[in-house]
C-alpha cells in the first residue's frame, strides 16, 4: 500500500530545514500520523504500531548524516516502519508458538521470614534436649536419614534410635508448649 502525501524533493521544506533535527522534525510533523496508519493497518494494534514509527524516526535521525538524498527520507521511513512491523509479527508467532512456562508459585517473604523464625525456635528447642536425642531427631528430620541409617552413623541400634526418636518428640512438644 502506497502511502499518500509528498514524496521527492517536496517531502522535505528544504528552505526552512537547516538542522537534521529540523529535518527530522519537520518529517514527524507530516507523516507521523500516515505512518503508524500503516503499521496499525499491518499489525492491528496502535499501541504498537506508535512504537514502531518512534523508532523509525529514532533511527532516522541517527543515520541522518549517512543519508546521500534527504528527500528519500520519507522513503526510507516507510520501509523502516513496514520492517519493523514485519519483525514484530514474526516475534509474536514465536513467542505464540512457545508460550512461556509458567513460573513455580513461590511463599512470600513473611511465609519464609516466619518459617526462619520457626526454624530458629525448634533449633533451640532441640538444643535443650540431651545431646543424643538432639542427634537423633536432627539425622531424622533435617538429615532425611532412616533408622538404620541414623544407628549405623552414631553407633547405636536400632532400638535405640526409636527410644531416642520417641523420647526425644516428647520432650520438644514439651519444651515447644512452655515457650511459645
């Protein structure tokens, strides 16, 4: 699709122009508004097709003193916004394409700053047991360890690393009751 308005040598008012921010500037001051037509035309979306144009006379400008032929600016906008355009469905199919997983549910910083509170309590609690049932209970539940494989790392039977086990659950519960 052909965009309508002055193309050539008319498209820039070369008589006021004397800056490429001028230039520029007179460009975005005509053709703007044809521009993101025609990228709203290939993408359906304003919103977007604004930023594509923005861009374009973004990357007009740093370009600018490369430019051989200012009147072939509008051209080359055009081209740059149907490019660019172009770029962003591409990008869209890809990312409809691979959706992005969806990021484990994570606790909020109060969920762990109490876990942490919790932690240090029970660690505490298991403190003030003896030293052998701390042992236990420790291998058991924070070292994920079996029976057999908590007797055979402290030397003990297995026996009494249930005796030790039980003895030990009591006594937190209690300690844990009485402090809160």
């Amino acid at each position: 699709m052909e965009l309508a308005g002055p193309t050539g040598t008319a498209a820039l008012s070369s008589s006021a122009v004397t800056s490429p921010a001028e230039a520029v500037h007179d460009l975005y001051g005509r053709h703007y508004g044809r521009l993101v037509r025609l990228a709203t035309m290939l993408l359906g979306d304003v919103g977007r097709a604004e930023e594509i144009v923005q861009d374009a006379f973004v990357d007009l400008m740093a370009r600018w003193e490369r430019i051989r032929d200012p009147a072939a600016a509008v051209s080359y906008l055009r081209t740059s916004v149907a490019n660019g355009a172009r770029s962003d469905l591409r990008h869209l199919r890809v990312v409809r394409r691979y959706p992005a997983e969806k990021p484990d549910d994570v606790d909020s910083a109060e969920v762990g700053a109490l876990s942490n509170v919790e932690h240090e309590r029970i660690m505490i609690a298991v403190s003030l047991l003896p030293p052998r049932q701390g042992q236990v209970l420790i291998l058991r539940y924070y070292g994920q360890l079996s029976e057999a494989e908590i007797a055979e790392s402290l030397g003990i039977s297995r026996g009494a690393v249930k005796s030790h086990s039980s003895r030990g659950l009591q006594a937190l519960r209690t300690v844990l009751e009485v402090n809160p």
